[in-house]
C-alpha cells in the first residue's frame, strides 16, 4: 500500500488523571486504533471523526479528518475530496481487521461536521463532511449507532473502544483560535497535497 499524503497513526500517547487510564489524543488527519482498553480523544470543529469498533472483540479506534475544497469535481462520483475521505476511512478500517477485529461486528459513531471555521461558511465545510461520513458508512454497511453531527459548536470527543462509551463535550466558547486555526493548516495542507496511492480492499 502506497502511503498516503494525511493519514497517520497519532503519536501522543499519554496517561490521562481524569479517567484513570492509557489516552491517544489525535489530531486531524491523524487516527489511532487498540485492542486496549483505553481512552481515545480529539476536539473537532469541521472536521469529523469516526468511531468505529468490533462490538465483540472491543477493538476499536477513531479518525479525524476533513473534505478538501476540491474547487469543482465535488459532484463528480469520484471526486478528489471524496478519495481523501474514503482513504481516511478505509485506513481506520483496514488496520481494525488486521488487528482481529471482523467486517460483520463493526459498528460507528461519528460526531463533528460543525460550521465553525469563518470562510469555509460558502462550501459548508462542515455538512459535506458529516452527510460523506453517513453515506460511506451506509455503503460499507457498517452501522451508526450514535451520531452528533452538523450544529455550530466544535466538539471535544472521548471514546472508549473497548465498551463504545462516548462522551460528547460541547463547546460553547474558543478561548483561542489553537482549534481553527489547526483546521486551517490541516485543510491548506489537504489542498497542496494530491491524495496518491491505492488502497488494500480486505
């Protein structure tokens, strides 16, 4: 498999006091899957995050990620934008069932999709990414078990894989701009890197 330009496995492993155990926060275009039971965060603005486990094993992880403003080819079927998401999802997915997780035990939660970055208002940024991450899933026939999507506040997501306990923060106030501007950079990297390689279909 050909490495892709975004997705890579979150390196910021740590402990986290508030819950008691080992936590991975990512970022976007990051994602992290265990068979541990541990804790896997990450705040959202427009981007969107899946949650997606073996409901029997308790394998499970999560992505982060985001459609790129693929100018005019986001009606295309095979658009530049929709390979981004489907390679953020496909990775998520192939590394699950290497770990021993099984296609037909799979089950998501996927939250994110807000209308928070200033600019992207014109594309809604945020609800294309939310209604692709519904569809893909829909194809996959994978099922969405919980969901909280769209809305104007960004999201601070915490996932337990190995229960599929989620909870959901809102947040209602930035104190800094650390979260959109972390979105900016992400999607201007999206924009300047053309997605390359294929994918292993398991």
């Amino acid at each position: 498999m050909t490495s892709g330009p975004i997705e890579q496995l979150a390196r910021n492993v740590y402990y986290d006091r508030t819950f008691d155990c080992d936590a991975a926060k990512i970022l976007p275009g990051e994602y992290y899957f265990t068979p541990k039971d541990m804790l896997i965060v990450t705040v959202l603005g427009s981007c969107v995050a899946a949650c997606i486990r073996d409901r029997v094993t308790g394998i499970g992880g999560m992505n982060h990620f985001m459609l790129p403003d693929s100018g005019s080819d986001t009606d295309s079927p095979v658009s530049a934008s929709m390979r981004y998401g489907t390679y953020a999802m496909e990775v998520l997915i192939n590394d699950l069932l290497k770990a021993g997780a099984r296609r037909e035990n799979l089950e998501a939660k996927v939250f994110g999709g807000g209308n928070v970055l200033r600019g992207f208002v014109a594309m809604n940024v945020g609800e294309r990414n939310a209604q692709f991450v519904r569809d893909y899933l829909k194809a996959e026939g994978i099922r969405v078990v919980a969901e909280d999507l769209n809305d104007v506040h960004p999201r601070k997501v915490y996932y337990f894989p190995r229960t599929g306990k989620v909870l959901v923060k809102k947040l209602k106030s930035l104190n800094n701009n650390t979260l959109v501007n972390r979105e900016q950079d992400y999607a201007n990297r999206l924009h300047a890197k053309p997605v390359s390689g294929d994918v292993e279909l398991f």
